[in-house]
C-alpha cells in the first residue's frame, strides 16, 4: 500500500517514514511539511492513506483532511498528534479521518492504524474512544438514552450485535474476525450493515449507541 506522511517536524517525518518502511508491504511516496503540500502531492502520487499531523502552519491537517475528501478518488485518512483533545478527534471524524492515533502510539499501532485504514477498516485509539464515550455521555438523562438507543438497536441481528459490541470495544475487523471465526469480508458486509440499519456515519457513533444501551457493561 502506497503512503504519504504530512508533518511540519522533519525529526517526526523521518521517524515515520522508519517506521512505514519498515514493513514490506507499505510504499511511502512522499514527505510534506504542510496541510497544502500533502494535497499537492497526494494529487500527484495517489497514496492509498495520508498519515496527517493536525498543526502543521498554512493549511493544518483538519483543512487538508477535508479538502482531501473532495478529490475524485480521495485517499484514507489517519490524523496523528500529540494532543489528545475531543474537539480534534470530532472535527477529524468530520472532516473523513478513518484513523486517529497520538503520536506516543507504539510503531505497530501506527502500522495496524495504515493497514486498517487501506482497508476501509476505520480504527480509533480505545484511549480516545472511551473519552469520547465519557464526554459525550456526561450529564445525560441515562434511563431515555438508554431506552432510546435499545430501540434503535432492535434491528440488529445476534450476529450484528455481536460485532456492533465488538466494534463498540475498539476492535478492528481483523480482530473481530479472528474472536469470532468469520472472514475479514464477511465481518466489514457486518459493520457496513450496522452503520446502514443504524444511520452511523462512524465506529464512535456506533460505540456511543452501544454504551447507551448498556451493552458494554
């Protein structure tokens, strides 16, 4: 798979592009230093996934992940920072990131987050997933969202609602095939029909119905 790394600090491209080239099945294709430079050169050299820094000056990573997602063939998204904060992980989400990982993530992190993005297999850091759960959560009239969410969840199947809590505990496909003994094709058919049953745009929408619904506990 083909990837482009966007970051200001050439120390972090430099240990990124380690890190990417040391896998035998990942190409890097290009360094930017800025959110304008990775658009420019993901027109130019068509990476499957951008690994995208969110401060970088001219254009940040949010701008540019969004601008990427207006390309014909728009590549996958994985933001990468050192801030932890909710409101950048909302926004990326927002903007089509796939991926959200912080910049401490062990290098196998960072290579799982590349391949599930290239798959079309969108992965959160659990950490950041579950503080989004805590956030979004927070002073909320529990017994109506829970009822509220149990409703909405009565058109899983077993089998779906299996997988939605798998999907709600930060479990990337390849993991929930490897619980369950399916097909890393059947178990994404699963998660495409969840989101679509449920209206979902994302993992995290999913997670948060799932927490609703007290299925995690």
């Amino acid at each position: 798979m083909r990837v482009l790394i966007a970051d200001d600090e050439w120390m972090v491209r430099s240990m990124l592009r380690t890190i990417m080239e040391s896998a035998d099945d990942i190409i890097v294709t290009g360094e930017a230093s800025d959110g304008a430079e990775a658009v420019k050169l993901t027109r130019s050299t068509r990476p499957d996934v951008v690994l995208l820094d969110i401060r970088m000056p001219r254009v940040d990573g949010l701008d540019a992940a969004r601008r990427l997602q207006g390309l014909a063939d728009p590549p996958k998204v994985v933001v990468l920072t050192t801030f932890d904060l909710d409101e950048y992980v909302e926004t990326a989400l927002r903007a089509g990131a796939v991926g959200f990982l912080l910049k401490d993530a062990t290098a196998v992190d960072m290579l799982a987050a590349v391949r599930a993005a290239a798959r079309g297999d969108a992965m959160l850091s659990p950490k950041i997933t579950r503080r989004l759960l805590t956030r979004f959560t927070a002073g909320e009239p529990a017994a109506g969202l829970r009822a509220d969410a149990e409703r909405r969840l009565e058109v899983m199947t077993g089998k779906e609602r299996e997988v939605l809590v798998a999907v709600a505990r930060s479990l990337s496909n390849m993991d929930i095939a490897a619980e369950f003994h399916l097909s890393e094709a059947t178990v994404k058919t699963h998660v495409s029909r969840i989101l679509a049953k449920l209206g979902c745009t994302n993992r995290v929408q999913v997670a948060l119905l799932a927490h609703r619904a007290a299925l995690l506990d």
